[in-house]
C-alpha cells in the first residue's frame, strides 16, 4: 500500500517523462476500483483474482499458506522486454522512487538517440571525419587546401 501511494505522488513527473506504470493485484476487479479510486490513482491496477499471471511468472510463494505472493516489481523497456527485477518479498527488496527514476533514465539514454545531443553531434562529427580520412582529403572549391608540416594536406575553415 505504500508503495503504491508514492507512484500515485510520482504520476505527475512520469506523465513527463512519458512513462507509464501498471499494477497487478490479486484482488477482484471492483476492490481494485475502490483501492485506485481511494488512492487518487490514475494508472492502471489489473486484476489478477484467478492468479493466472502469478502463476504463469512464478510467484507462488510455496511455504507460506498465510502469505501465497511473491511480490515483484518489474522494470521494462518500451517493448516490454525486462530491464531488471526488484524482489519485493521484503520491504527494502522493493523498488523506491530514486530507484525508479535512476531504472527509467538508463533506459531513456539507452533508447533515445537525442538523450544527449552534444554527444549525438560530437558522434556525427566523428564518423564524418573517419569517413573523410578513409576517403583522403577531396579538395571543394569552397574549401581551399593548405599544407601541413608533415607533407599532409588539410582543410583550412572559412
């Protein structure tokens, strides 16, 4: 329950990230809707009563009758591909805020191209120059060509 009163405090700063979160009970559907309602939650809690899906992930815990979940918190790329696994059997194996948001920065710099855009133009510049020196100097009539001291030719900016 705590947990998930700090992603209902985090909604704002994922909405501008993009990001979304889903949270899976195994409680019914209309308990779900009241807790989501009672927390002010605007993402999604699925319902998971039948316990297929705890199942089918293995999070059955087996030597507990008291306590039969295993609780996770999954971190996954746009493509539902799993980042990494927090255990949450125990409260500190769950994923806190600053964790969440050190997960969802290495995937945003992992994924977008413009996650850091002097690196992006310093990247461009540096295959444009290997590509040049593979290729030779090719003279343009905009760019006069001067000679070096080692016998090189260079290019000279205008």
């Amino acid at each position: 329950m705590v947990q998930l009163r700090h992603l209902v405090e985090f909604e704002k700063e994922l909405a501008v990230a993009y990001t979304k979160v889903v949270a899976i009970s195994v409680d019914s559907w209309r308990e779900n809707a009241a807790l989501r309602a009672g927390l002010g939650a605007n993402f999604s809690i699925l319902s998971d009563a039948d316990r297929v899906a705890q199942e089918a992930m293995g999070l059955v815990e087996v030597t507990s009758r008291a306590h039969p979940d295993l609780p996770r918190d999954y971190i996954l790329y746009p493509d539902l591909t799993i980042y990494k696994v927090y255990n949450g059997y125990y409260y500190w194996g769950r994923a806190t805020l600053d964790d969440l948001r050190q997960d969802f920065r290495v995937i945003s710099s992992q994924i977008r191209k413009d996650w850091d855009p002097t690196a992006l133009v310093e990247e461009e510049m540096m295959a444009a120059n290997q590509e040049f020196s593979s290729q030779g100097p090719q003279r343009h009539p905009a760019a006069p060509v001067a000679a070096s001291t080692d016998g090189a030719a260079s290019r000279t900016a205008v």
